[in-house]
C-alpha cells in the first residue's frame, strides 16, 4: 500500500530568496549613476547599465521560471497521489473478489 511517511521535496526558491531576488532586481533597475566625462569610462558605464538591466531580465526570468516549476511539482504531486487512491481502490476490489471466489 502507501508509505505513511512521505519526504516533501522542497521546489523552487524559498520566501526569503524570492525577497532577495526582487529587492536586487528593484535595486539594479532604480540605480542611475551620472556617466563619467571620459570616452573609456562612458563604454564601462554604458557596459555595467546593459549588464545591470540583463541581470535584471534574467532575475525576471528565474522568478517566473520558479513559479512555473512549482506548478508542475504540485500537478506533479496530486497525479501521484491519485494514482495511489487508484491503487487502493483497485486493491480493495481484489481483495472483495478473492473473498467472494472463497465463499
């Protein structure tokens, strides 16, 4: 039959990395720094803006990507324990079919 102890899988990023994820994403997106007067230090800045707004993008991303990933755990999870259910039943039938043959 079933395992009354079951060991939860954790999927996914915890509350406070999520905290964390966003206030770098807010942080990246509100920091405006002036440009510096040289042409080398205007490429660094122009290059360290881009780099700040792709980090970014891609924080977005790992956020969204981890909300869809615990979705598909939980889809994940209610189709195994249906199918525990399912086995049950179908145990529970043998079990009424073999007491029935007996009589």
């Amino acid at each position: 039959m079933t395992d009354k102890y079951q060991t939860e899988i954790i999927v996914g990023l915890s509350d406070g990395e999520k905290k964390d994820l966003e206030k770098l994403i807010t942080a990246f997106r509100e920091k405006e720094s002036s440009a510096p007067s040289d042409p080398s230090g205007e490429d660094v800045y122009n290059q360290n803006k881009s780099m700040s707004a792709k980090l970014a993008h891609f924080g977005d991303i790992l956020l969204k990507f981890d909300t869809k990933m615990k979705s598909f755990y939980e889809i994940l999870l209610l189709s195994h324990k249906k199918s525990e259910i399912m086995n049950q039943r179908i145990d529970t039938i043998i079990e009424i079919m073999k007491i029935r043959e007996n009589l």
